[in-house]
C-alpha cells in the first residue's frame, strides 16, 4: 500500500489530477475563512466555543457547522457550502422517480443533461431563499432556537452579531452566499473533470476532516485537564474508546463495501461471424444501498417537531418537555430509528427498479440461475433486495445513534462525538474509498500496484514473479492493520497512564 502511494506521482497524468484536486481543496478552505460584509464573526465563533463544544444544545448547529467545515462558525461566504446543491439533486432525482414526464426525459438522449440544469437552477433558488433566512438570523440570533444562549454571547462581549442591520445587507449577503454555493458547485465540477474523485463529495469530505484537529483539542480538554483537575474518564476508558472508534471505522468499512452478487449468465449469440455471451457475469447489489440518505431525511424531519414547538409555545413548559424529548432521549432514539427504516426503504423503492433490471436482462438474453426471465426475476431481484436493505437500515440505526449516545452517557463533546458515527463518518469512509478506487485505476492501468490489486510492473525478469492482477490476501492485510491499531492503541495508553501518575 506504501509503495501505491508512492506510484501515485510517477504517473504525469495522475499526479497533475492530484495536485490540480489540492489547490482547489486549497482555495475551497479559503474561502470558508473569509467573513460575510457587515458580520462580527467573533460573536458566533465564541457562541461555538461556549455553547456548541460543551453542550448537547447546539447538537443541530454544530452538525451544519461540520458539513460547511467551519464556515457557519466564521459566517464565512460558504456557510451555505454545497447543501443546496445537494438538497435540489436529491428532490430532482426523487421527482424523476415520481413523475412520469420527468422519468421519460431522462431516458431521452440529453435529458440528463436538461435534468442537470433543472438542479441548476433549484440550487440557485435554495441559494436565495437559506440565504435570506441566514440573513434574518443574523440581524436577529436570539430568534433562532437553535442559537440558545447566543444572547448572553453578545451581552458579554458587548457587540451586537450585525452593526448594521436592514435591507442592504440582507440583499449583500443573500448574494455573497448564493455566489460562494455557485462558486463551489463550479469547484467540485472542476474537481470532478480534471482532478480525482467527485468534487462535491471531495468538498463536503474536506470540510468534514477540516473539523477534526477542533474536535481532538476539545476531546482532550474533556478527558484530560490541565491544571491539576481531577479527569471525568479513566485511562483505561479512554483506551477502549479509542479502540472502540477502531471499531466503527471498520465495521462502517466492511458494511459500506458489502454486496450480494448475483449471478448471470448469457446466452450465446451470434451476430455475423463473431458470438456474443455464454458466459457469466455478477450483479452487485449492496447491502448499504441508501447510503447516507435515510440519516440526513431523519434528521431534517426531527429538527422541525421541536423547532415548531419551541417556536410556537415559547415559555410553555409541556411544549419544552415535548421538545426535549424529540432532541434526546429514549423517545427520540425511537422515532429516529423507525424513520431511517422507512427512509431506507423508500430510497431502495424510488431508485431500485426489479422491473427495468428483469426486462433489460431479458433483452439481452441474460437470466439468472434457477429463475425464469421476466416477472420471476423481477420479483426474486425485489424480495432480494428487501432482506439486504433491513439489514443495511439495523447497520444505519446503530451508526447514526452512536454520537449521541456517547455525548450524552459518556460526556463526549458533541463536536467530537460526530466522527463516532453518523452521516460524518459515513461521508468521509465512503468517499475516500471512492478516491482510492479511483487511483487505484489509473495505477492498473499503467501496471503499477494498487492499493489492493497487483498490476504487470514492465521491465520485471522472465525468472522473477510476475504480477497477474491478484488480489492481496485479505488476512495479511487485516493483521496489518490490527497490528497498527494495537501498537497506535498502546501508545495512547502508556502516554495517558504515565501523564495521569505524575
């Protein structure tokens, strides 16, 4: 795997794909620094560091906060970062599913590309309308439920959020964060073209790591004070966190790349003198299909119960109860767990079409094994992948109910808490094994090794071993990293237990 890396800038092509990718990287963390005209940013980021760091209040604020890598904090030009874009995809591609028109131009030759421009333009009104509402919250921070105790932030330092608040600037920053979100977008096409990986997930990924180094101090200043004060966690509890976050990043691994292959076969043809088919090929069908989806409906679905609530009967203590336990508790773990089961299956059922698969297959002359072409396959692909997406929807619940569970029992600050598990976790796994796919293509192709596939090296010896696109084996690979952990596992041990007997 060492020697892959190294490969990576022997190629001319690849290496200029990836230094091409880092300087837009370079530019995206930029401007999440680069402050809105007429905005105290001071305010908010001391908010963040009172409220949000140390409290499971800012829970919601602090995971917008992540997915912008910082730029809500800094009410940066990017703190709509790329979401809008995001949000206008996910509704096009859920309407070309629901409404025949729609469905139909897709299939048309350029429709996709009509479609593209649709989400175009749906982002640029997203971009509008978030803005303008930011906008307001700004001008007003004490209306936001989400921004509790932001008040006392502003009494204490004796500055209001915005100086000069009214009509000008909500039009100046309406257009400075519509055309930051256009900015990225052009970014991650970019990236997406002429660099590695897809740009928009490279993005949302960029700033998701951007928040780890923040998230590390502050885990350290939880569980190992300065000063002389007594720690709330033992060494021994903070060893076996560590390993437990092992753990999950592995599982989250196994899970993300988990499929069920379905075998194919194809039946000869002949077209002239050449015959196609007889032979067999295999339909992966992944057990996470969803991917991250089902967490982020869940979530945005959560949100809006309490905020009615809290918004609506301020100063009622039945409506604080209610939204107390619609943001933590049993009966919000609940709620939580049976939305991401009925997410999950509504994305499988919206985007995974039996029907098309069995009919294409049968075009072509495919069928699987044991099952007649046609309705039978189309039935048997359906009941297939309904027993993969209840065991893909258990594996989502348990990640995504991981970081609140940790700030709430085990005294975890949220901010650190969010790379433990849910939708932070999954991007940044997901992603960066696409990346490496990715690379690890380019590597094939020239015929040096890849990350987990060996390529033909030229210039090897007719006496030496020659490289047949073998797969490493997978228990050498895992005892190595085993090995790692325990060593990285073991370090962190002696390091906290000689710091805590002095």
């Amino acid at each position: 795997m060492i020697s892959a890396f190294t490969n990576t800038f022997k190629i001319p092509e690849l290496r200029a794909r990836i230094v091409f990718t880092l300087i837009l990287l370079v530019v995206v963390r930029i401007g999440a620094a680069i402050t809105c005209p007429g905005v105290n940013a001071a305010v908010i980021q001391e908010w963040f560091q009172t409220q949000v760091s140390n409290e499971t209040g800012g829970n919601v604020a602090a995971l917008f906060n992540i997915f912008s890598g910082g730029a809500l904090e800094n009410c940066a030009v990017f703190s709509l970062g790329v979401m809008p874009y995001i949000s206008a995809s996910i509704m096009l591609q859920l309407l070309t599913a629901v409404i025949p028109t729609l469905g139909k131009l897709a299939k048309e030759d350029g429709g996709r590309q009509k479609i593209m421009q649709y989400t175009r333009y749906a982002t640029i009104a997203l971009c509008v309308f978030q803005g303008y509402l930011l906008a307001l919250t700004f001008e007003n921070p004490g209306s936001n439920p989400f921004l509790h105790g932001i008040m006392d932030t502003i009494n204490k330092l004796h500055t209001p959020l915005v100086s000069e608040p009214g009509l000008p600037f909500r039009i100046t920053t309406v257009i400075s964060l519509t055309a930051g979100t256009m900015f990225l977008m052009w970014i991650g096409d970019q990236i997406t073209d002429r660099g590695v990986g897809n740009g928009m997930s490279m993005i949302i990924t960029v700033g998701i790591v951007a928040r780890l180094p923040a998230a590390l101090i502050q885990a350290w200043r939880t569980f190992v004070p300065s000063g002389g004060q007594q720690s709330q966690v033992s060494p021994i509890a903070l060893v076996l966190m560590l390993a437990f976050l092992v753990i999950v990043i592995a599982a989250v691994i196994c899970v993300t790349q988990a499929q069920r292959k379905i075998s194919v076969q194809y039946a000869k043809r002949v077209v002239g003198q050449k015959i196609y088919g007889g032979q067999t090929q295999y339909m992966p069908l992944k057990v996470n299909y969803a991917g991250v989806m089902p967490i982020i409906f869940a979530q945005a679905l959560l949100v809006f119960p309490s905020t009615i609530a809290t918004m609506a009967f301020k100063g009622n203590p039945t409506a604080l109860k209610v939204a107390a336990m619609l943001s933590h508790g049993w009966l919000h773990y609940l709620l939580y767990g049976v939305m991401i089961f009925f997410f999950s299956y509504f994305w499988v059922a919206t985007q995974f079409q039996p029907q098309q698969i069995a009919e294409d297959l049968k075009k072509y002359g495919g069928y699987v094994p044991g099952v007649r072409p046609g309705k039978p396959t189309a039935d048997f692909l359906d009941f297939t992948m309904t027993r993969l997406t209840f065991a893909g929807a258990i594996f989502l619940t348990i990640i995504a109910i991981l970081p609140g569970m940790l700030a709430e029992h085990m005294n975890v600050p949220y901010i650190t808490a969010q790379f433990f598990g849910g939708t932070s976790l999954l991007i940044m796994v997901g992603v960066i094994l696409d990346t490496m796919r990715q690379i690890e293509t380019h590597l094939i192709q020239r015929h040096y090794d890849g990350f987990l596939r060996k390529g033909r090296l030229r210039g090897r010896s007719a006496f030496g071993p020659t490289g047949r696109g073998e797969v490493v084996k997978e228990n050498a690979l895992l005892w190595l990293y085993v090995a790692a952990a325990i060593l990285f596992i073991a370090g962190m041990a002696i390091y906290v237990a000689t710091r805590f007997h002095h």
